[in-house]
C-alpha cells in the first residue's frame, strides 16, 4: 500500500517537533539547501550522521586539489630551466617527503582538520535545528535520528555516495586504501597501485609520482575516463605516462595477495606488480542503505540511485525530493548545490526545473581536463545529426609564448538544429574555459553567434574559434 503524502498523516500528539523541512544529510546539497529555506521563512531540521559539508571540504574536493596545486607547482620547480626562460639553471629541491609532509600539513589546515564545528556553528547561527546521527524514515511525515522523533511536512533526502565494494579476489587480506585514507594520511607510500583510471584515481596517480611514488594505475576499460572523448583520455594517458605512471589499460585486476612489504596485485594479461599499497578508486554507490525508504516505497531506479524529476522530485512525490550524488545525477559538487537551489525554490513557492544538460565535469590534473555535455559518440547514440571539430591548444598565440605544446579542445554539434551538443577539452585553464561551452549548450545559442564571438588575445580560449567555424560550416547555409 502506498503512503499517503499527507503531513498529518503519522503526526505525533505528543509533542514531537514537526519541521516545514527536514534535510537528511547534511553534505552540500543538504547543507546549502537549508541556509536556503531558513533564509525564505522555513522551520528546518538537518540530520548529518558524519560531517556538515559531506566529503567535499574534508576528504575530496579541497584535500585533493590542494595536493594537486602541491605537486603540480613541485613538477613545474623541477622543470623551470625548460619553461619560458624564467632561471638559467635547475633549482634545487628539498626530498620527496619533506615537500609530501609539508604539502600534507597544508592540506590538513585547509581541511579544518575534520573539524566541522564551524560549519555546524554557522547553520545552527542561521536558525536550522542540527540532529546528529543516521536519520531513519519511519513512515510519512516522521523521522528517527539519534535520540531524536521529528515531524516533516517536506522530506530532502541528500545521503550521498559511499565508495563502491573492490570485488577482487583476496582484497580483503589487504589493508587496501580508498581516496579517502590517501586525503587524510601522512604517509606517502614508496610505491602504489593505483586501481580505476576515473577522475579519483588518475589525481592520486599524479599526486603520488610528483612526489616520488613509483604508481601503477590499472583501468579496465580501453581508456582513462571512459565516458570522456578517447582524444581526450589519451592525452591525460601521455601526461601521466610522462610523469612516469605505469598506465595499464584494458586489463583487470585478477588477484590481490599480502607481500613482503606491502601487496602483490595481478592483472589478467599475467602480468603482475609489488606495492607497499593497494588503493581502490573503482566508483560509488547511493548511500540508501538504512534509511527506512521502504517505508514509503521508494524504489530505486536500475542504477541503485534515488529516483528524481526536473523538479528534484522523487518518483512524482509532491513531498519527497531528491538532491546531489544519491540521484546519480553528475555526481559533483556544483550538481548538489544546483539541486540544492532547484528544490530550495520549489519549496519557496516558485516553479524551478532543473536542467542537467551543461552540468560541467572536471578532472585536476595537469593538465586539467574538463567537458560538458555530450561526447560525439553518445550525441550519435541518441540520434543527432553530429558534427565534430576539433583544435590543438598548442596552436594558439598563448601557447607558443608559454611553451605550451600539448592540449586539444573537441566540439560536438547538432548540424540539423545548429547547436553545440557538447565539448571536451584537456589543456592549461580548461576547467576555466569549459564555462564557454556550458552555456553555449544551456541557452543553445546557435553556431552562427558562436563562430561570430570575439576572443581577447593571446589566449587559449581563441581555439574556439576555429572549430566553431568549422561546425558552422558542417551544418550548411544558415536559415538566420
């Protein structure tokens, strides 16, 4: 029998505590979203069984680009004397691990240490009533969280991910590290293995090796991020087979076992390699385990994740919603914050859809790769009539005056609508320039007005220029 969404329904006449909105989770999209509705006038309950801020600020997003900008700026010391004229003889460096133990205690400064008490305090200033501890549905309109009952009327959920279950033969006999462990140690292992070449493991493959660990990274698949443009993920592939990562694609990992020192990890091509450590960036999973959503029958959908409209709604459910990684949506950050948004102005009153199609995606290495949108190859899946055009960054002014040689930036276009579709692009300052893409696909401003705009040089952005006019040109005489 399916619930009623009905507020009183299961409404506790003993007191209990009923809120507008109770956020279960208080990671970005929950924590954002409720500075948001305490701010428009909303009695706000926020459950958060870890941290307030979720993985972002302590265990991803700012430890690992913080160890990135380390090492990047490490390896760009090493080279000066080939870079730009800036010295006329190599600079010397301190040891691997001083500069790991120094980039480490920055790391852990700008992670507030896995404190969030200021986080908590400035919610909790803000007027939202913060329950610590996992929040359990117990039926329509209520909540169990610690030691607390509460009442909802409107129900957030933004639980997250958690790191995916490594299914390796004698996993379990190692000590093996996750992205996390390597964001929050002091210990810079002298060797590693590196399992998933996604966005995590290929920047902890660079971070390691800057730093003198012998890294090897393993990718099932034929390329580094598999949903990326293969023109794309072969670069990332060079630099950091330049760097001296063991780049192995296209292989499993077959077997771990304990080692003398560390752990002999095997690949099915029988090849095989010993590491002090085993680390495992493979993916995530909704984290819906425990959360009582049965209790409302809320099926997830065929991917394991929280089912959601445009509205950040779940499965039609006028009260229940859906925000940030437990969707399965463009798990990143400034996908939470734009749920957070979305449903924040929806429960405010207004009608506000949100729009995946421009939701940019990043990788931080360097060089960084960032894309939006479609690949050419799943724009083709989807039926459009694609045009593609592609452009060496090593081709612009900015370029050779840098000494920049490496880079590519690659268009995909719809020749019957005229529109961009999607872009993918590895290079200095592509995380940046990736914003020129995403909202050329989110307004479809059509090719006409692109191939028109006006660079300013010398810059990287003007190699849009080029394959704008190309795709212009694939699309025929314009009706405008």
């Amino acid at each position: 029998m399916t619930p009623k969404d009905d507020a009183s329904e299961g409404a506790n006449p003993d007191g209990m505590d009923i809120y507008d909105v109770v956020l279960l989770g208080g990671g970005s999209a929950g924590e954002y979203a409720a500075s948001l509705l305490t701010a428009g006038g909303k009695r706000v309950a926020l459950v958060e069984q870890r941290l307030v801020g979720g993985e972002c600020p302590y265990f991803a997003c700012i430890p690992s680009k913080a160890m990135l900008a380390a090492a990047e700026l490490r390896h760009r010391i090493r080279r000066t004397a080939l870079m730009a004229g800036a010295i006329a003889r190599p600079l010397a460096l301190d040891s691997d691990r001083e500069a790991y133990a120094a980039a480490v205690a920055r790391r852990d400064v700008l992670a507030e240490h896995q404190d969030d008490s200021a986080a908590a305090q400035r919610l909790q200033a803000k007027g939202v009533r913060l329950i610590r501890g996992q929040g359990r549905i117990e039926g329509f309109g209520l909540l169990a969280a610690g030691e607390s009952r509460i009442g909802w009327r409107d129900l957030v959920i933004a639980t997250g991910t958690r790191f995916r279950e490594p299914g390796i033969p004698g996993i379990g006999a190692v000590p093996f590290w996750t992205s996390e462990d390597v964001y929050t140690s002091a210990e810079l292992p002298a060797s590693a293995a590196v399992i998933g070449g996604g966005p995590v493991g290929c920047e902890i493959a660079q971070v390691l090796t800057r730093f003198g660990s012998r890294v090897t990274l393993v990718q099932h698949s034929r390329q580094l991020l598999p949903q990326e443009e293969p023109a794309v993920a072969d670069a990332l592939a060079a630099a950091l087979r330049e760097d001296g990562v063991d780049v192995r694609l296209n292989v499993e990992v077959t077997g771990v076992a304990p080692a003398p020192g560390g752990a002999l990890v095997t690949l099915a091509d029988g090849a095989s390699t010993t590491v002090e450590r085993v680390i495992v960036a493979i993916g995530m999973r909704a984290n819906t385990d425990g959360i009582g959503l049965e209790r409302l029958d809320i099926a997830l959908d065929a991917r394991g994740y929280l089912p959601v409209d445009d509205h950040c709604r779940i499965a039609g459910r006028p009260s229940l919603w859906g925000a940030g990684d437990v969707t399965g949506v463009a798990p990143y950050t400034h996908t939470a914050n734009y749920h957070a948004r979305t449903i924040a102005a929806n429960l405010l009153g207004q009608d506000t859809r949100a729009d995946h199609r421009a939701i940019p995606r990043g990788v931080y290495t360097d060089p960084p790769v960032a894309s939006v949108g479609l690949t050419s190859s799943a724009a083709s899946l989807q039926g459009y009539d694609v045009a593609v055009a592609t452009f060496p960054l090593g081709h612009t002014a900015r370029a050779f005056v840098t000494g920049t040689k490496t880079g590519v930036l690659l268009l995909v276009a719809d020749r019957k609508e005229r529109v961009l579709l999607g872009a993918g692009a590895i290079g200095p300052h592509v995380e940046e320039l990736i914003g020129e893409a995403a909202l050329a696909i989110r307004a479809r401003i059509p090719l006409d007005v692109l191939a028109d705009l006006v660079h300013p040089f010398p810059t990287y952005s003007e190699a849009y220029e080029p394959p704008f006019r190309e795709l212009l040109a694939a699309g025929g005489t314009s009706s405008r």
